[in-house]
C-alpha cells in the first residue's frame, strides 16, 4: 500500500483547550495499528499553537522533535524540547506542548496502547 502526502494530512483547532490548530500528516491512521495504538502522525505545531495538558489512559505517547523548539509540560514540570529530544509520557502520567517560539514545531507523535 502506498499512502500520498495528499491523502493523509488533518488539521485540529484548540486541542484540550490549547490556543491554535494541530496539523497531523498522518503516517499510519486508525484502523493500520492493528489493535496496538491509535496515533503514528509527523505534527505541526505553528508558532502559538499548542496541544493542552491531557492525561493518558491505557495508553502512552512518544514524541520525537524534528525542528524548532517548545515548551513542554512533562507532567507537571516544565521544561523545553528541542530538535533530536525524546518526550514520553507514560500511561497515567499528563502532558502538553506549546510552540512559543518563531517558527514552526514538528516532531513525531506515536500513541500505543498499553493494556
């Protein structure tokens, strides 16, 4: 199967209540997880755009930066992702991630399920 860089591209405004829209490429969409994760997505996040502070259930997340910078709640601490950084926020743990800088941010998210 092959996927073009046409077919698969979402955009999301104001995600748990963070300012901006999300734009997801979508690498593998729902249904391909084989019952193992829901979300595989190079995302971007334009400058003032965010993802809002949400917990995860019977799930976890990674993200892998790509380009730019952003500040990233880590559960409850803050701290900044930078291009080359791994965040992961485990099952029953929170995050978010607002782009405060000038330009875009984009990183790999990857959401498997855990149970």
């Amino acid at each position: 199967m092959i996927r073009r860089s046409s077919d698969k591209t979402t955009a999301q405004k104001k995600m748990f209540d963070a300012p901006g829209e999300v734009i997801f490429n979508h690498i593998l969409n729902a249904g391909e997880f084989h019952d193992a994760g829901r979300i595989f997505s190079h995302v971007v996040l334009k400058p003032g755009c965010g993802l809002g502070k949400h917990a995860h259930k019977g799930d976890f997340e990674v993200y892998y930066v790509l380009k730019g910078e952003a500040a990233y709640d880590d559960n409850g601490t803050m701290t900044t992702l930078k291009a080359g950084d791994v965040a992961i926020c485990q099952d029953g743990e929170s995050h978010s991630v607002l782009n405060e800088g000038s330009g875009d941010f984009e990183f790999i998210a990857l959401v498997l399920f855990t149970k």
